[in-house]
C-alpha cells in the first residue's frame, strides 16, 4: 500500500494522521500503538513512527507508562468530571478577569466564525474540535500568563479526546457551542465579570453531565 501521507514533513502529516484517527475514535481507547505497527502500517520508518508517537503522547491524546506501549486513554465518568472541573477553576476566573478588561482576542473571533461555518455545513463533526480549542486557549492567553498558559494548555490536550467524543456522540449541536460561546464573547465585550463566568461555567457543565451520561 503506497503513503498517502503527503506534507513538507513525514513526521508532521503522520501526527496529522494519528491525531485525526484517535479523535474520531478509528483508534478506539485502549489500543496501544508501537513504533513498529505504525511504521508498518504507513510505510515509514521506525525512527519516524517513533518521533510521531510521540509527538502524539506530548499533545496528550496517548499515554505511555515506563516500558510500555503508547495508549489511547480511556477515560471513566470520574476522570471526566475531573478534568472539567479542573478546567473550569482555570477558565472562570479567566473570563472574570477578561471581563473586567473588556478584552476579547481576535484570535477568539477567528475561531468563533469557523465554529459557525461549520454549523451551518455539518452541525455534528470532529472538525469543530480544534476551532473550539483554538477558542478557549486564545482567551486564556490574552491575559499574557505563560504559567497559566502552560497549565491550561495541559489540560486542554487531555480535553479533546473529551470534545471529540462529545460530537462523535452527537451529544451537542456545533450550533449550540457557538451560541454559548457568543454567550461568553458578549458577556466580555460588555464588562459583565459575572455574566461572563456563569456563561462558562453552563457551556462546560452542559458538556461534562451529557457526556458523563453517555460513558455512564
């Protein structure tokens, strides 16, 4: 079977690749990926498969004990809640703050208008998952705090495989996410610290309970 891996790097359009089959679930949580199967299956060497693993483990969509595979997480409605709730203590008080300086990134409104297209052309698809992170991290970075980032950015990579189970299970409509998002965006441009708070605190509460239901 000849590469259908085609960019200026090997090693990025097979990052590409892996990334985009975890997250709409053609690699199934649990399975574990070797150097040697991936290098096999996309005609790469091993040295590649290896650099794009991981890559993919750093962006967090696999683990890897010591001595073991790579996995894909399997994530049980503990870790769920989990990972939302610590979400939430970084990004509501983000939005207060923002709030406060009526600040909104243009990057945020760049992601919000490709989140809209997108409803409008398939109201159910993985494809809203990067634009919706672009969405989040751009307002968490336009307060200018590297630690935050960094922290916010750790979670965040744990969160798309939870985003994209959100759509795979068409638990919420694209459309839905970006008026929610408008419901953030508006509460910021007008000042309203609190408005812009519980806007967030009910777009990430809607999503963790519909999924937390579906994984049961």
């Amino acid at each position: 079977m000849a590469s259908r891996l085609k960019a200026t790097s090997l090693i990025d359009a097979l990052v590409v690749e892996l990334r985009e089959q975890i997250l709409d679930g053609r690699i199934a949580g649990g399975t574990a990926l070797t150097e040697t199967e991936v290098a096999k299956q996309y005609e790469v060497a091993r040295p590649t498969a290896k650099a794009a693993i991981e890559r993919v483990t750093a962006e967090g969509l696999l683990r890897r004990d010591a001595h073991k595979s790579a996995r894909v997480p399997v994530f049980d409605a503990d870790d769920i809640a989990d990972l939302y709730f610590t979400r939430a203590c970084v990004e509501r008080q983000v939005m207060r703050e923002l709030a406060r300086r009526r600040s909104v990134p243009s990057a945020a409104t760049s992601a919000q208008v490709e989140i809209r297209k997108l409803a409008e052309a398939d109201d159910s698809t993985i494809a809203a998952v990067e634009p919706d992170v672009r969405f989040h991290r751009s307002l968490v970075d336009e307060l200018g705090s590297p630690r935050l980032s960094r922290l916010h950015a750790s979670v965040m990579a744990e969160m798309r495989l939870c985003m994209a189970q959100v759509q795979t299970y068409k638990l919420l409509r694209i459309a839905e996410i970006a008026d929610e998002h408008q419901d953030i965006l508006d509460a910021i441009v007008g000042g309203d610290a609190e408005r812009a708070d519980q806007a967030l605190a009910v777009h990430l509460n809607r999503a963790c309970e519909q999924l937390r239901a579906r994984i049961g």
